[in-house]
C-alpha cells in the first residue's frame, strides 16, 4: 500500500495490502489447479496438496525475491515449498505470471470499486436528501463571485447531486471494465492451457474475459477507471469548494461540522477554517494527476512490456482510496453541514437591492419601455446604488421609476422551478428503489 495513513479507510486500505495479494494470487492458483484437475491434468491428490498449501508470509516472499529478482517466481516458491514435489509441479501449469497478476488484480479492482460506488451512492443520497431538505431556503447565486440574482440552497445542492449521478454512472461502467481476468498462457495463445480454465477460475471470481488477451489485461481498461476515479473527485471538489467559499467570514452561509477537539489554529484560537472542504479539493488534484499515469500505460510493447507495473503499484491502490476516502469525508460533511438560512436572508439584502435588477429591467420591457433604453436606465441606477451606497429603488424613483414590494421579493424568481424539483423527486425515488432492491 502506498498512499499514507491519514487518506485512506481501513476497509479499503486492507483490499491492497501484500498479505491480500498473495492470498488472492493463492486463490488464482488453486482456483486453475482446480479447473486443471477437471480438464484431467491435474490429478486429485495434487490438487489437495495445493488447496491446503498455506499462503506465504509476505516476509517469506521477500526473502525468495532478494534471489530471484521476480515478485510471482518468489511467491510461487514461497507457496510450494510445502507441497510434496509431485504436486508442487502442477501449480502454475501453462501459465505466464500475469495471468496470475492481472487476474487477482481484476478481482482486487471489482471488490475496490465497489467500496468506492457504495460511497458514492451514500453522498449522492445525502445531496439529494439535503437538496430537497432545503427546495425552499432562498440564497443568493452568485456569477463570477458577484452577486447575481436569488435561488435556493436546495438548488445548489441538486446540481451536485446530478453531478454525483453521473459520477455515480461512470464508476458504474468503469468498474465492469476492469472486472476481467485472463488466463491465456504466454503472449496469449492458449498454447499450454485450456481456454476451460480461464473461463472457471474468472467465472469463480465473478470476473469478465479480456476479449483478445497479449499478455496482459489491456491498459485502457484501467485508464478508464483512473479518469472515472478523477472526474469523480472532481465532482466531489466543485462542491467541497462551494461549501468553502460559503463559509468565508463575510458570507458565513454554511458551517462544516468539526469535532469539540477542533483547532482551527495554532496562534488565533478563534479560527473556524474549512479544513474538510479543503482537504476534498486537494485531493482531487491527486486523482487527475493519477489519471495522466493511467493513459500512459496503456501503450505497452507488442504483446507486454514491464513499464506498467511501477506506476500501477502507486496509481491504482492510492486513487481508489483517495477516491474512496474523499466521497466518505464528503458525506461526513454533508450530513453535519450547518445552513443559516437568516444569514442568507441579509446576504441577499447586503447589495440594498441590486439582485432585483432584471426583476425592475423585464418588466419596464413588458410595459413597453425599449429593451436597451430599460437595460441602460436600470443599469445607471444600479450603478449609482453600488457607487453612492443607496439603494436599487432609489436610483430608479430618481429616475421615474416606481418599484412595487413585490418585484423586490426573492420569491417572485422562484415561482417557475416545479419542473426541476419534479426532476429531482424523480432521482430521489430513484435511489431509494435501488436500495430497497
């Protein structure tokens, strides 16, 4: 396991320790053994010695490797050098080593992208949840940093929720695509083993075919998983970065949970810093820039080469626990987020009225005004609104125009979005009859 402690949830980081590769790698030899024994190569007694053949000890592993330079040679004599040496002959019959490798890996992969949908799935209830929680809490969008007109927190939050579910999708299909093995013998040919036993041993680990094996697994298999992995965190980073903007001192709309140890610094003790939020963004710069190794694997030498390997070792065990990691803190935060629907309130009164300008503008046109005569008079006493500190109705009745309490409420923007929350009941029910199934 590569990636460092801090990032990652135990449930993930054992999938990719050495101690559950050389069980899963094991469990490929038996699993072979097995399906040799019905092909008639194997006889049953060997077949016993090799279903009983402990796994080998990582440290034991090690040492075979300090002499023979090679991780699946060192393993295969770790593990049958407790055979007697009939049976042990038979482990590994007419295979290359990466049928071992890439097959274990395929399995390895699944179990991990399910760890990871399972996450997903959590926030992306959790978004939906709290979108619906919060249709109604009026807030004020913002273009550019700037103030624009008013919409709800529930809104904000449904568009990560469909985000999410697109995420949700590409995981999805990038999962069925590293989810095969091959056990195909050297460079592909099925020259020294039967088709049979590829078919039986992923059959048992619930894995696909590589439709036309090399040597290995194709590697575009994985760069689609590293840049579902990286799209994904990026997801995850629009919105852990809004929560962050939103908890700006100035704006103080949202509040991240923290723990009663919390501390937010070491010199100001009354610092409340979006450590959290932060934390997603940053590590959603991991998984792009781990997505960019994966596409340059994926051109290997004619039938194999070894370039791979290293990358792999880091890329794939560290994106798919930062992955995991990063959607479990989001639904962490989620779930804890405070909303301060009064400080929203004042926030959209803070500019004396400005955001109700194309409110003002449609409707001197519908009233007759021409378009660029109303847009130029607005504009000027919005202008003068922002620069003299008045207010939006001011700077118009200055200018001949009476604006009613109703143009200056933020409902009256709201009162055409049924269709969307129709869009996002529908996700909901969506969801809650993928779990009741």
């Amino acid at each position: 396991m590569s990636l460092i402690e801090r990032y990652s949830c135990p449930e993930m980081a054992e999938l990719w320790t050495d101690e559950r590769k050389y069980a899963t790698w094991a469990r490929v030899e038996v699993l072979a053994s097995t399906a040799q024994a019905e092909l008639g190569v194997v006889d049953r007694t060997a077949l016993e010695d090799i279903r009983n053949a402990p796994v080998p000890s990582v440290s034991r592993v090690r040492e075979l490797e300090l002499t023979r330079d090679h991780e699946i040679l060192a393993f295969l004599a770790a593990y049958t050098e407790t055979m007697p040496a009939a049976s042990a002959r038979w482990v590994h019959h007419g295979m290359t080593s990466y049928d071992v490798v890439d097959t274990a890996l395929g399995f390895t992969l699944a179990r991990s992208c399910d760890l990871v949908l399972n996450a997903a799935r959590t926030f992306l209830e959790l978004l939906t949840a709290r979108a619906l929680e919060h249709w109604d809490t009026v807030c004020v969008a913002r273009t550019h940093g700037v103030h624009a007109e008013p919409t709800t927190f529930g809104q904000k939050l449904a568009v990560h929720a469909f985000a999410m579910h697109r995420g949700v999708e590409r995981l999805t299909a990038a999962r069925a695509a590293v989810a095969v093995g091959t056990l195909s013998g050297p460079v592909g040919t099925y020259a020294h083993i039967s088709p049979y036993v590829e078919e039986f041993v992923c059959g048992e680990l619930g894995l696909g075919i590589e439709d036309m094996p090399t040597q290995v697994v194709a590697r575009d298999r994985h760069a689609e998983l590293l840049s579902a992995l990286a799209v994904t965190g990026a997801v995850v980073e629009q919105f852990a970065l809004e929560m962050r903007m939103l908890q700006r001192t100035e704006v103080g709309e949202v509040d991240e949970p923290r723990t009663s140890a919390y501390q937010g610094s070491s010199a100001m003790p009354h610092k409340r810093n979006p450590t959290t939020s932060e934390r997603l963004c940053g590590l959603a710069r991991i998984l792009r820039s781990n997505a960019g190794a994966g596409y340059e694997n994926v051109a290997l030498w004619h039938e194999r080469d070894l370039a791979h390997s290293s990358v792999e070792r880091i890329v794939l065990p560290d994106s798919l626990t930062v992955a995991h990691y990063q959607l479990v803190s989001a639904a962490g935060l989620l779930s804890g987020l405070r909303v301060f629907p009064e400080r929203m309130a004042r926030n959209i009164d803070a500019t004396r009225g400005l955001v109700y300008s194309s409110e003002v503008f449609v409707d001197l046109v519908a009233r007759g005004r021409d378009q660029e005569e109303a847009y130029r008079l607005v504009q000027a006493a919005a202008t003068e609104a922002w620069e003299t500190g008045s207010t939006l109705a001011a700077g118009l009745a200055a200018r001949g125009v009476e604006v009613s309490a109703d143009q200056l409420d933020p409902r009256r923007f709201l009162g055409n979005r049924d269709h969307l929350k129709a869009r996002l009941s529908r996700l909901s029910k969506e969801l809650q009859s993928h779990v009741e199934v």
